[in-house]
C-alpha cells in the first residue's frame, strides 16, 4: 500500500487515511476468481447430503445424529421475516453445501503440502499461510507479533499455521472436522452448547450442513502466545458457505481472534450461514474481532452475499470478560447479532460495531446482552452509516433478569446519513427487571456535519476525502477497539465502501 | 371448515358480544369499514410484536375483568373550564361557546355533519399503517358515542371533558381544529372499569391543540386509549397524560406531521405500585419539511409495578430538517418493579437530527443521603425526588396555569400515597 505520488499531503489531515482512499480504486478489492477445479456435492439439501457432508468429514455417528436431528427440525422451521431487510426468497434447494477444491480430497499433512494455487489465492488475499508472516496490511511486522492462521476455502479448512508452536503452549487450534476427530470429548461438551441445533432458523441451518470452521480450546491460566485468526474464501459459485466456529477459554485464559472473509464477484447472490459459539469459564478472556468484507453485490445491487450470522458468547464463569467487535462492510444481506450471555457473577461483555451499507446494501445487525449474573456490565457501540439506496438498522437487546442486581449497561448507537435515498434505523429492547441495575441508552442520527466538510474541503481534500475522513472520525471508538493489523484495512474499508456515495 | 385460530375466535367472541350502531349514512359506512379492517386483522394477542410488553386479554376479552370504580374526585376542579360531562353514556353539552361547533356521534346518525364526515375513522385507517391497530377499529366500528368538536376560532377557556360512569365504555371522538383557530381540551374520569377511547384531531394550517389528560388515581381501572392527529403547515400539538395508579393502561398516540414547519410535542408523567401496568405506545411519522417532534416520558414504578414504553420516530424520504426528539426515563423505586422499553428510530432522510435517550435505575442515594443528612425523613425525601424527576416531563406542558395545577396535583396524590 502506498500513497500515490500526485497527492499533497496538507496539514491536520492524517497520511493514513488519504493513502487509504487514494491508494485504493473503490471497486471491490476481492472480487476476483480463483480457477481450481472443484468437487461438489449434488445440488439441493436432503437429508443425503447431511449424510455425505458428515461422511467426507469421516465423523462418527453422534456427529452425523446431531446433523440429522437440526436437519429434521430445520424442514419444520419458517424464514424469520422480523428483520428490515428485503430481499428475493432463498431457492434452498438451488445451492450447493459441500464444494471442496479436489486436491483436498486427501488432507495435506502440512502447509508444504497444499495446492499452490490455494496457497496463492490467499497470498492475494494479503493472508499468506506461512508461519513467519503476521496478516499483511502493517509493515514492518514486529519481531514478536505472531498470527495463526486457520484458511477455510469454501467449505474446507485448507491448513493452519503455527499449529506446533500454539500445541507447545497446550492451545488447540485446528478446524472443526479435525477437532471432531481429535477431540471428541471437548466438542461433544461445548458443541451446541452456546448456540443450540435448535435456536433459529440459520443456526439450526448451519447444525445440519456445516463443512468445516475453526475449532479453539485456551487451556486454563494460558494466554495464548499469539493471535488466532480464521480467514473464510467463498470461491465456487452458487454455494453456501457453513462454517462453524467453537472457541473455549478455560480459567483464566486469554485469547484474540480475527476473523476475515470475502468472496468473488458474481451476479448471482451466494448465501453464508455461520455459527461461532465462545464458552468462557471463570476469569478467562475473548476479544473476538471481525472485518466482514464479503462481496456486497455491484452498483446495482446485483449479486452479493447473503449473510445470516448467528454469533454467541457464554460468559459462563465468574470474572470472564468477551468483547466482540466488529466492521460490516461486504455483503449484499447482513442478519447478524454476536451476543452475550453475562451469566457468571462479575462477567463483561462488551460490542463495538460499524456497519456500512452503501449502493443496495442491507444490514440488520446489532447485539444482545442478557445480563443473568450479578454485577454484569455491558457496553455496546454501534455506528451505523447507510450511503446510495442502502437500509441500516441496528437492533439490540439488553436484558437485565431480576438476579442480575447490581448490573451495569451503557449503550450507544449512532447513525450517519450520506444522501438522501438512503435509510438508517435504530430497533433496540431494552429490559430492566430489577431496580439496582442501570441502564443507558443513547442514539443519534444525523448526516455528515457541513462544517467538518468544510474544513477539509477548505484544506484542498475533495469530496470523497473529506466524506471519507470524517465518517472515520465518527467510527473512532470503534476502530480503536480492534487490534492494530484489522484497525487499518478497517480504516481502508470504511473508504472504500463508502466510494460513489458523494456527488 | 377448518376451526379457527385462537386471534379468530378472540376477535369473533369479542364482536359477538357487541352491537353495532343501527343507522346509515356516512357514519354506518365508516363502521362497516373499520368492522371489516378488524375482521382483516384480529384482536391484539402476546403473540403480536406491537404488544410484547403488555397482554392484552383484558382489553380484548368480551367482558370487563374488573367491577366498576367509584366515580373519583374531579382533579381539575378549580380550573376555569367549560365542561362536558358524559355520565353514563349520556352526553350532557354546555351552552353555545364562541368559536365552537360541539355535536355527538349520535346527532351524525341523524344530521349530515359534513366536516366529521372526511374524519371519522380515517385518521384512525391511516393511522394503521405501517403497524396495525386493531383496538381502534374495533373502537371505530363499535363507538357508542363520542363528541364532534369543530374549532372554528379562538376560545376563551378550556373545554374540560368528563367521563363516568358504570358500563364499559367505547367512545370515539372527533376533533378538528380550522386554520388559525386554537383550542385546549382536558380530560378526566374514571370511565367505567374499561374503557376504549378513541380521539381523532385533523389540525389545519396554523392551527393549535393542547390536550392535558389525568388517568387515575384510582387503582382498579383497565383503559386503552388512541390518539390519532394530522398535522398541517405550522399546525402545534401537544398532549400530556398525568397517570396514577390504574391496573392496566394503555395510550397509544399516533401522530402524522404533513405540513411544512410543524410542532408536535407528546409527554406523560406515571406512577404506580403492585400491579400497575403502564404503556405508553408513540408513532410519530414526520412527512414535512422541518418539523419537530418531542416525546418525553417518565415513570416512576414501586412494588412489582410495570412500565412499558414503545416509542418511534419514522422520517419519510423527504422530510428534511427534521428534529425528533424523544427521553422515556424510569426510577425503579424497588427490586421487584420493571421498566420494558422499544424506543425505535426509522429514517429515510439525510438532513436530520434525530435522538432518542432512556435510562433505566434506582432512586439517586447521594441525594437521598443529602437530603436525609438534613432531617428529611426517608419518605418524604423519597417523594421529593420523586416529584423532581417527574416534574421534568410535566415542564412539557406550555401553559404556566395548568402545569403548575398538575404539579400540585402530582404533589398531592404522592404524598397520599
């Protein structure tokens, strides 16, 4: 990333963020196409399918039973229909769910292994599967700052890095189908446990027909030595992407998780259904940080993810702490609402979030904080921008059950307006059922301020650099909240997505 | 045939239980419509999202849950007003008021009131969109009286409305305010042991309603009440509802700003103890050029009692330099009270400043201590602060006479507890 030649850097404006919009050509970054050749499961979701995905994953049989149980619950369950999004009815039976590039029919034993177009595709991606590299973005990488890597390629896990060096430390970080074989007794317990095969519709989806995902056991008192992240590619087309993601934090561990995902850009929309659930036991730590940039449809709103999210952290112990935070930028559909079951005395929970939506965009994500324990706090901030024709809507839940005296939430959610076709929208419950907890809730809508425009105007930015710089100043608590690699492609995000709103 | 589900077979046992004005005319075609609007649609059930927070069986049941209360004490007595009272169901109208027109639903059956014609019900009918009312069709369709008021100038005093008696009540009341003309209406009484009222204001350009409402202080009362208004180019509206006590209660207000550079300004002041059940449900839907909206609700909630507040602001694509504006606060004076609360922003326009606040908690201790620390016994400290934090939705009310009124009334009913 470099900043163009041709721009003049003038005072008060931060390099950064005109390398960011400059350096960047504002069609989406990731929409091109890996050419690998594919081996699919029949079209079309039956209760054969469940079978064949769970066989190509060589699980045993309380795996496959628990598939089939979500799958005959999922044939009884009807689309939710509550969120403000609007989009053409899902052909489920016009869509692929198991699609794995034929040279992982055998498992590579290690990285060396893997199909170098594989590899590459994810070098592209500025995500390269080698074990001294951090995610790309940040240069120089400091010495000491490790990330592993878990790549899922469809509906695959293609290898994860530093997997020896995170085993020296007794963390397990491998994918989901892996975990299942090698540690039957961690996922039994936890698998479900969080988000169960029955909560709703996609979830109950994603029980039925997950591939692959990441799997994360911290053991106690461990801090895990560097942080995790799982990137997820949707190539093939018409395909759904069904990851499941279980991350546990044993006392008094501590982990940071990123995650990424993109896909190519198709005129058909793809849909992507998945399930991370975090159990968290006494003193332990989750930051769980997204950057969700998948294809988010053309101009025209044609193409694009659907993106049906069920996210879930269980702050089971005393003391333990999770904080989500995340920056939706892709997808044509977002229904997506990472939560917080503050269950243990003293836990935390906290959701930082910025959504943009531009063009045909739509999102409808916020959180839920359901304070059960005692002394719970919650802090929840949400920035929503809508530009173009896109809809944004944060919805939110904050519970506060009688026994959970002495709890505290504080929530504020701020939306931002670029034009006039466009609309921003704020669903929050708020439920208070005993009188020693406080709760706060604030939100504003409004537009761009004209005088910050004139400044930066007045200061020979244009428009878009002005727009740009701004709503990064309005997303600052949030960008501030993830780790340093994912707060600068966010930043660069929040430009990107935002190209086209203005004039 | 195929039994009906159970919102159909509320719907039908609550219609069957009720006899639908004879007549013809415009009033008989609007409670045809409406009858049918509520076939359409059903009774309210828990099962609705508009009625998460409050159950709605003992609206909705064909009989009363509750027997009939004592007739109450007039709170604005004292307050210079031309009254209407309607005891019974028998509407008893003051003499000729300068700049008012004042007939009943029933004269309609019979006159051609060609004004109420273009009203009856259609605010209502609209105000069914986007979220459904069902109560108010009911109410539309099944009224059995209710005031036409047209304001056609200034009036000298308020006109204070009434109502008490023994039966279980539905009447649906249609307000017009012409172009210029101004008019304050109170409300009170304990109107039977359930009522459903139904208002209807259409204000034209410049035009001014003030609307001051006291529900209570009686325990034992389950009310549902609507507001539907319109608002035109500079039109005010204002209402504020005093509420005290009262078993279940709910006020919907659904209020339409279609005129450029208009005012609508809606607030309540609740408390309660036990099994009281307040829910103060707003719809405001700005569809002009700048326009302001405030809604400011407070409650204060003892003892196992219950506070609900939905509020929503819609801004249309084009209503620019729109200001909403809306705080719903509660003081959760024990362990056993709850506070729900769906205050809700839907925005399609970019130049806007619109917010929404609540909170939710205890009685402040460090000014409870203060005032402790200075002889205040603990009760009477508890009412002070009480009264303070109420106070900041009464200042809602614009008339200096008529807050300071309620301000004494809150005063009073607090310290009798």
């Amino acid at each position: 990333m470099t900043a163009l030649d041709d721009v003049q850097v003038k005072d008060g404006v931060d390099q950064e963020t005109v390398d960011a919009v400059k350096s960047l050509s504002g069609t989406y970054k990731h929409g091109w196409n890996t050419e690998i050749e594919m081996e699919f499961a029949p079209k079309g979701l039956t209760e054969e399918i469940v079978r064949l995905i769970s066989e190509k994953n060589d699980e045993p049989e309380w795996m496959l039973e628990w598939r089939l149980d979500a799958y005959r619950r999922w044939v009884k369950l009807e689309e939710p229909t509550w969120a403000m999004v609007d989009y053409p009815e899902i052909d489920f039976q016009d869509q692929y769910y198991y699609a794995r590039p034929k040279s992982m029919a055998e498992k590579p034993k290690s990285l060396d292994e893997v199909d170098p177009k594989l590899l590459e595709t994810y070098n592209k991606l500025g995500i390269p599967l080698k074990e001294q590299a951090i995610l790309a973005g940040v240069e120089p990488a400091p010495e000491d700052r490790k990330v592993a890597v878990d790549a899922v390629f469809d509906s695959v896990s293609v290898g994860t890095t530093f997997k020896a060096e995170l085993a020296k430390a007794g963390v397990i970080f491998c994918s989901i189908s892996e975990a299942i074989k090698d540690h039957p007794e961690l996922v039994k317990k936890y698998l479900g446990s969080v988000i169960p095969a029955s909560d709703n519709y996609y979830a109950t989806l994603n029980a039925a027909v997950f591939s692959d995902g990441s799997f994360v056991y911290i053991p106690k008192g461990v801090r895990c030595p560097m942080e995790l992240s799982t990137y997820f590619r949707i190539n093939a087309e018409n395909t759904g992407q069904f990851e499941r993601t279980l991350i546990i934090a044993d006392e008094g561990a501590y982990v940071s998780y990123l995650e990424g995902c993109t896909a190519p850009q198709r005129d058909t929309a793809q849909l992507h259904a998945a399930c991370v659930e975090l159990v968290l036991l006494d003193d332990a730590e989750i930051k769980y940080s997204t950057v969700q940039n998948w294809f988010p449809g053309d101009e025209e709103g044609k193409g694009g993810i659907y993106n049906f999210v069920t996210k879930r952290a269980d702050c089971r112990g005393a003391r333990s702490k999770v904080m989500w935070t995340q920056v939706e930028t892709g997808s044509a559909v977002t229904w997506k609402y990472p939560s917080c079951i503050l269950r243990g005395d003293d836990s935390q929970g906290e959701f930082y979030s910025i959504a943009i939506a531009n063009n045909y965009q739509q999102a409808d994500t916020g959180t839920k904080m359901v304070h059960l324990g005692k002394n719970t706090k919650s802090r929840i901030v949400s920035k929503g921008i809508s530009a173009g024709k896109a809809q944004n809507t944060y919805r939110g839940l904050v519970s506060m059950h009688p026994k959970a005296k002495n709890s505290r939430n504080y929530t504020q959610c701020d939306s931002l307006l670029i034009g006039d076709t466009c609309g921003a929208h704020t669903v929050p419950y708020i439920e208070v059922k005993n009188n020693s907890s406080r709760v706060e809730h604030e939100a504003t809508t409004s537009k761009v301020d004209d005088d910050q425009l004139f400044y930066c105007r007045s200061r020979g930015m244009d428009e878009e650099e002005a727009v740009a710089l701004v709503v990064n100043g309005f997303c600052k608590e949030v960008l501030q909240a993830l780790p340093m690699e994912f707060a600068m492609e966010a930043q660069q995000l929040v430009a990107i997505s935002l190209e086209g709103s203005v004039g | 045939m195929m039994a009906a589900d159970p919102k159909t077979q509320a719907t039908e046992a609550r219609i069957a239980a009720l006899t639908l004005p004879e007549g013809n005319g415009w009033l008989a075609k609007a409670r045809q419509d409406a009858l049918g609007r509520l076939q359409a649609t059903g009774l309210p059930s828990r099962r609705d999202e508009y009625w998460r927070y409050t159950k709605p069986a003992k609206l909705v049941q064909p009989e009363p849950a509750l027997s009939v209360p004592a007739a109450g004490e007039d709170p604005f007595a004292g307050v210079d007003a031309h009254v209407i009272t309607i005891e019974d169901g028998v509407i008893t109208l003051p003499g000729a008021i300068e700049g008012l027109e004042i007939a009943t639903l029933a004269n309609a059956a019979t006159a051609d009131i060609h004004w109420a014609r273009d009203l009856y019900g259609a605010l209502e009918a609209a105000g069914s969109g986007p979220v459904a009312r069902p109560m108010a069709m009911l109410n539309t369709a099944f009224a059995t009286d209710g005031l036409l008021i047209h304001v056609t100038g200034a009036v000298d005093r308020p006109v204070h409305l009434r109502t008490t008696g023994a039966s279980d009540p539905i009447l649906h009341h249609v307000v017009k305010v012409e172009r210029g003309a101004t008019l304050t209406l109170l409300e009170s009484g304990n109107i039977g042991a359930r009522s459903n009222i139904a208002t209807e204001v259409e204000l034209a350009d410049g035009a001014g309603f003030h609307h001051l409402r006291v529900q209570g202080p009686e325990p034992a009362l389950h009310v549902n009440t609507h507001i539907f208004a319109r608002l035109g180019a500079e039109a005010t509206f204002r209402s504020f509802t005093l509420a005290a006590h009262g078993e279940l209660t709910r006020n919907e207000a659904v209020i339409e700003l279609t005129g450029d550079d208009a005012t609508a300004t809606i607030g309540g002041a609740a408390f309660g103890a036990g099994n009281f059940h307040h829910d103060d449900t707003v719809f405001i839907t700005h569809d002009a050029v700048n326009c302001e909206s405030r809604q400011v609700f407070k409650k204060v909630l003892r003892d196992g009692a219950t506070g609900v507040f939905q509020g929503k602001i819609l801004v249309k694509e084009g209503a620019q330099k729109t200001d909403g504006y809306q705080i719903s606060q509660s003081l959760l004076l024990d362990e056993d009270a709850q506070f729900l609360a769906k205050p809700e922003l839907e925005i399609y326009a970019d130049d806007v400043a619109c917010s929404h606040g609540s909170t939710t908690g205890a009685i402040d201790e460090t000014a409870l201590f203060y005032l402790r620390s200075r002889g205040v016994p603990k009760r009477r400290a508890v009412d002070m602060l009480v009264l303070s934090f109420l106070a900041e939705a009464v200042e809602e009310i614009a008339d200096e006479d008529l807050r300071e009124h309620v301000t004494e009334l809150l005063a009073d009913w607090l310290a009798r507890g």
